[in-house]
C-alpha cells in the first residue's frame, strides 16, 4: 500500500491539503477551502461548519450566529484564552483543529484510509520578529493538528514550500526570491532551487535567506475599510458633547470596525449603551445609524467580502464599484485603480521597505537573483505586481497556483521527518 504524506497550508483566508503518494512521487490531489468557522445560534447541541458550507450557513441564517474568519491571526496572542461560544468555551488549538480536520477527513476520503503525517506551512513570523509569540504559535499549531487526528508533524515555511513547488517547473538551477503574499503575512526566501534536487533528503543548504512581515491582504482590506467605509458608519460625525458643544464621535468606534477579529469589541453590554446614547446624541445621525445596524446585525462580513470583491476586479480592471446594500444601508462608490493603489500605499511602503532591508542583511544584490516567484492571493494586487516589476526590472517574474502552490510544496517536504 502507498504511503502518503499531507501538506497542510492553514492560511488567513484560505488553507489547503496536498496528498502526496510517496510511492509514486506525485501529488495525488489537493484540496482547499476556506478558514471560516461558523456556530449556529440556540443549537442544543453545539455544532460547527467549516469552509464554504460555513458562509452559505450563514447566510441562510440570516447571518444570525458565530461567524468566525482570520482564525491565524490568534494564534501568536497570548491574550487570547478561550472564546465563549453558547455553552462551549474554544481555545485557538480548538478552533484551528476544526479547519485542519476537516481538510484531513476530505483527504482521507480520497485515498480510502487514515492519513497520520503532515507537513504543515508556517509563515516566517506568526507576528513580526517576537520568538516568545512565535513558539506559542506553532505549538498551539501543532496541538491543533494532534487534536485533528495527525500523529506526525513537522513544519516548514511556508515560502520554502511555494519554492519547491516551483521548482517542478523549471529546467535549470536558478536562484530564486520567493514571495509568499497572504491574507496575514507576507513571506521572503531567497534559495537556491535545482530539478536535479527535486527529491533530495536535506534541502536546507539549499535556503539561503528567510524573513517575512506582518502585513498581507488583510492589512488592505482594513485601510480600504478605514478609507472608504467607515465614513458610511459615522466617521465624522459630530455629537452634542455638552449644550453646543459638538464634537467628533470617537474613533475607537471606527477602528473596531476595520478588522474582522476586532469585531468583538461591541460584544459587551456597556459598549452597546455607549453607542445608543451616541447615537441619540448625535440626533439620531443616520450615517452613525448604519453602525448599529451593521452591529446588532453582524453584517461584518459581508461588508468585507463586498470590499473583497473590490479588490478582487481592481486585479484586472481599471476600476470597480465599492457596492453594498442591506436592511437600509447603502454604499455605491466608483473606486479607481490609482485610487486604490493609494489607499494601501502606507502597507506597499512598508512591505518595500522590508524587501530592501531583507536583501540587505543577507547580502543578496538584486543581481544574483535569477527570477522571482509571487504567491499567495495577494500577490494578484496590482500595486503588488506594480512594486516587484519597479524593483526587479530585469529579472523575470513568475507565478503559480497562487492559493494551493504552498501546500504542494509542503508535500514535497518529506525529508523533514528524516532528520
């Protein structure tokens, strides 16, 4: 019987399996959905959805229940303990284990029997250069994966698994910059890739530089958010402070609005009186009335896919509609590519800023490089395009699978368990 190997890519927005016959030395198949969760409300017992089923839950809900998305991004948090969901309480191990489960009961589905080994992708770091986040990231990480069923596990980064994906493609050795631009992280490897390699043991003499950034496609959605939709929720509004006096309602408000996991913010009790007497304060503003609809209808979500959709047209077109409407609220704004490309500017600077500081800590001149190699969803942004084309003007540029390049590579990281 095959031996098969799984390569797991828990991302952001998206994770993945490859199944990897290590018999044949192929890629069986490879599987992705997406990393959302969502917990009907009053079930007597406590079920959870997963992926694409999740959203359509959801919605047929009538978004009524526990949504939740960017699980990721919690797991560097030491803050975060647990979550209150009905009667259950769920770690991030708890959580997490959900996705990568049901990833590894579709695989093995596919191959007709139990799957115990897995390469998992980790992003250079879980939350900027902080090694005490980190190891609490991977291990809860590597809890998740036990919890799911898998009995073997290493990791790998997750460019480093882009890296070997592409290396499939070529014909002769080449240096390659692998940038892996996700929801959460954005992630560098500067190696050496070589098909005479393809198979090899011990890989690492061949990984020349690693490094990556806490900023992805994420990070785009909320300064679009801030930029552009916030003002549609009452940013900028004025309430009546004192007899007269008026001022700025408060920006915490807006913030919280700006990112998905941040949502939780307006959960308590307290927060939601602030925004009723707000809301009366401002006499009865309905900009500032779309937030506590958006609120007491948990209509984050789609707003943010709406935003999503944005800039998924702006990809390929010059411009797109920034279109919304539900129970009363109503967004319908042109959005041009160079308007876009400015919104996120602050993220592409930084993002810039680190690919130069990389390149020069490592001593890699722009000239030893022979391609690179963009990945991840994020990487289709244009202003992302537009940035490696400006900084690497006579080296070629190529791409992949960009949501399931990651996980085929990290099958391809067997030699992790023969250390």
């Amino acid at each position: 019987m095959s031996k098969y190997l799984y390569g797991i890519d828990f991302g952001t927005s998206n994770s993945a399996l490859s199944i990897f016959d290590e018999h044949t030395q192929e890629i069986v198949d490879t599987i992705s959905i997406p990393s959302i969760l969502y917990f009907p409300k009053n079930q007597e017992e406590e079920t959870c959805t997963v992926g694409a089923n999740a959203i359509e839950q959801y919605i047929a809900d009538g978004m009524d229940g526990r949504f939740m998305k960017s699980i990721k991004r919690v797991l560097p948090r030491s803050s975060f303990i647990d979550t209150r969901i009905g009667s259950n309480k769920y770690t991030a191990t708890d959580l997490v284990s959900f996705i990568i489960g049901t990833l590894k009961k579709m695989a093995d589905e596919r191959i007709g029997q139990i799957g115990e080994r897995a390469i998992i992708g980790r992003p250079v770091f879980f939350d900027d250069d902080d090694a005490t986040k980190d190891v609490l990231a991977q291990q809860r990480l590597k809890n998740a994966a036990i919890k799911a069923g898998l009995k073997e596990v290493a990791f790998q980064f997750e460019p480093i698994g882009a890296a070997f994906a592409y290396e499939k493609t070529i014909s002769h050795k080449e240096n390659v910059l692998v940038a892996d631009l996700g929801g959460g992280t954005t992630d560098f490897t500067f190696i050496e890739l070589d098909p005479k390699r393809i198979g090899s043991k011990d890989r690492r003499k061949d990984i020349l530089a690693t490094g990556g950034i806490y900023i992805g496609g994420d990070s785009f959605d909320s300064a679009f958010m801030w930029e552009r939709g916030t003002p549609y929720f009452g940013r900028g509004v004025q309430y009546e402070s004192s007899p007269g006096k008026m001022l700025d309602l408060p920006l915490s408000f807006f913030t919280n609005i700006c990112s998905w996991e941040k949502m939780n913010f307006f959960n308590g009790q307290k927060i939601k009186n602030d925004i009723n007497r707000y809301f009366y304060l401002s006499r009865n503003n309905p900009k500032f009335e779309n937030l506590l609809t958006l609120i007491e209808h948990n209509l984050g979500y789609t707003v943010f896919r709406a935003i999503e959709q944005t800039k998924i047209e702006l990809s390929s077109l010059p411009q797109s509609t920034f279109a919304y409407r539900n129970l009363g609220i109503e967004i319908n704004e042109q959005i041009s590519l160079p308007q876009y490309n400015q919104l996120i500017q602050k993220d592409l600077l930084k993002i810039n800023a680190y690919l130069d500081t990389f390149l020069v800590q490592h001593q890699i001149n722009p000239s030893q490089i022979d391609s690179v190699f963009l990945t991840g969803g994020t990487s289709l942004v244009q202003g992302i395009q537009d940035l490696f084309k400006t900084k690497f003007p006579n080296t070629k540029l190529n791409s992949g699978d960009n949501f399931i390049s990651v996980a085929k590579g990290l099958a391809y990281s067997g030699y992790l368990f023969d250390k």
